[in-house]
C-alpha cells in the first residue's frame, strides 16, 4: 500500500512559516557569534574536524556572503570577502597539512569549496549586485567558488523567475569571462512550489530548469510534476535531498513519508544532505 502525500493546507503551510521564523532567528544568533575574525577562523577548523569524524571527503560550503564584512579581532580593521575566502583557504591548508603530518590526509583528501549564497527576498538592483560580488570573487578564488544559490523560505516571495533578468545576464558576463559559476538553486522545498504565491506559474522548479541549474536543494515537491521529473533527468540534474530538514520543518511528518524512494524510483540523481547540522544535529 503505497503512502499518500501530505496536503499543502491552510494549517499546514502556517506551522511550516512558524518552523521557518524560528530557523530564520537562529542563524542570526549563530552570525552574531561566529562573525569575528578568530572565531571564524576557529569555526572553520571545527567544521573540517566534524567533518573528518563523519567519514566526509569533500565539502561545499553554503555561507550567507551578503554581510560584506567581520570584524577583526582588535575591532579595527573590517575583513571584506576576500579576507573570509582567504580564512577559509588557510584553515582548509592548515588542516591539510596537520593530516599529512599524521598519515591521514585520506580522511579529507578532496578539501572543501563555496557556493556562493544570497536570500531570495532582496530587491533586483541588490541581486545584481551581490551577482557581481559572486563573479569578482569567482575570478580572485577560481578554485574556490563552485556555485550560486539562492536560499530562504520558498513560501515566501520572490521566486526565483522574479530574478530572471539579473540570472541571465550574470550567465552572459560568466560566458564572457570564460568562468563557469552553475546555479545550484534551493527549489521545491515547499507544500506549494508557487513561489511565495498561488500562482503555479512561479515554481521555482521550472524557474530551476529554464536557467539551467546544474542542481537543486531538497527537491521535495519534485513528484508532483511528473513532465519536470523526465525534464531533470533529461538535463541530468541532481536533487540534493535532505530528509531531516524536511521532516524538522514539517514538509513531512515523518522520513517514511518522504519522497527521496519515489525520486530514486523515477531515476533521478539524487544525494543525501544533512542540511545545517550545527542547528539541527
């Protein structure tokens, strides 16, 4: 007996924004404490170590980049970008070079990289800009930045289509600049998949295709357009899918319910997430 979906109802979409308000709040907490030159630094290090203890080879880091500086530790200078890609750089090295010491550098052999990560409520003219920010530090860390996400609760506005022109145009300056920066979009982590509307022309699963995402976050309402799963798998897109996220903010009730079997069954690439593990453990 197969199971059945859960229904985006009134009562259901409500407890998910409650369980998005209370995430929302918790990593500001976590960027109010870890926003500080040594203790990012330090932060680095022990997510590396974290790592290494759950058998992780490689690693692409998610950080919110639209907080343009920290400050350093005499609270005199304010680290940009650069300096925090540098950070990471260094901790990555310094980590290295502790495992080779060792004999261990196959517990991490494969390192870590960024995709680079904006919310999805901001206006236009700041999305063309943190798309420009995204590029510049694309060609100061080649090596580094791997991909652009948009990330935020997907119940509320904007959907991705929203950024449609700023998402065109940033694909043409990387084409000019021989660059290569895929989107890796965060879509169908919702009941609805309308983009913060009722309008169905706003999915942000078709917006995901349309500009050519190399991959998506979550995925959840994947299934329930059956001409976009043979259209991602025609393109060969990858569904990141995190079931414990989805079940701590009530997409599903439980990990039975999920849909990650179905996505499998329909022959879909797929990956296993633990979707931020500091915050939900």
């Amino acid at each position: 007996m197969g199971m059945s979906a859960p229904v985006a109802d009134e009562q259901s979409l409500n407890i998910a924004r409650s369980i998005w308000a209370c995430f929302n709040q918790g990593t500001r907490c976590f960027k109010g404490l870890l926003n500080y030159e040594s203790i990012y630094r330090w932060y680095i290090g022990a997510a590396i170590d974290s790592m290494i203890r759950d058998k992780i080879m490689y690693a692409e880091l998610r950080p919110m980049l639209m907080d343009k500086s920290i400050p350093s530790d005499d609270g005199q200078r304010l680290l940009d970008l650069s300096d925090q890609m540098k950070i990471i750089l260094e901790e990555a090295e310094k980590k290295k070079t502790e495992l080779m010491r060792k004999g261990e550098l196959h517990k991490f052999p494969f390192g870590l990289k960024v995709i680079y990560c904006t919310p999805r409520s901001i206006p236009k003219s700041r999305m063309r800009t943190e798309l420009e920010d995204c590029i510049k530090l694309k060609l100061a860390y080649p090596g580094l930045i791997c991909g652009f996400d948009l990330v935020g609760a997907e119940d509320r506005p904007n959907n991705i289509g929203f950024y449609r022109d700023e998402l065109l145009a940033f694909t043409k300056s990387c084409e000019t600049l021989n660059i290569r920066i895929p989107f890796m979009f965060h879509a169908g982590e919702t009941l609805l998949d309308t983009g913060g509307s009722r309008d169905p022309k706003n999915s942000n699963l078709y917006d995901a295709l349309l500009l050519n995402a190399s991959r998506i976050g979550h995925g959840f309402s994947l299934m329930k357009h059956p001409r976009l799963v043979e259209e991602y798998k025609r393109n060969n897109i990858c569904i990141e899918v995190c079931p414990i996220s989805n079940e701590l903010l009530h997409l599903c009730r439980n990990v039975k319910e999920h849909p990650f079997p179905q996505l499998l069954a329909a022959g879909l690439h797929c990956t296993i997430n633990s979707d931020n593990p500091s915050l939900f453990r």
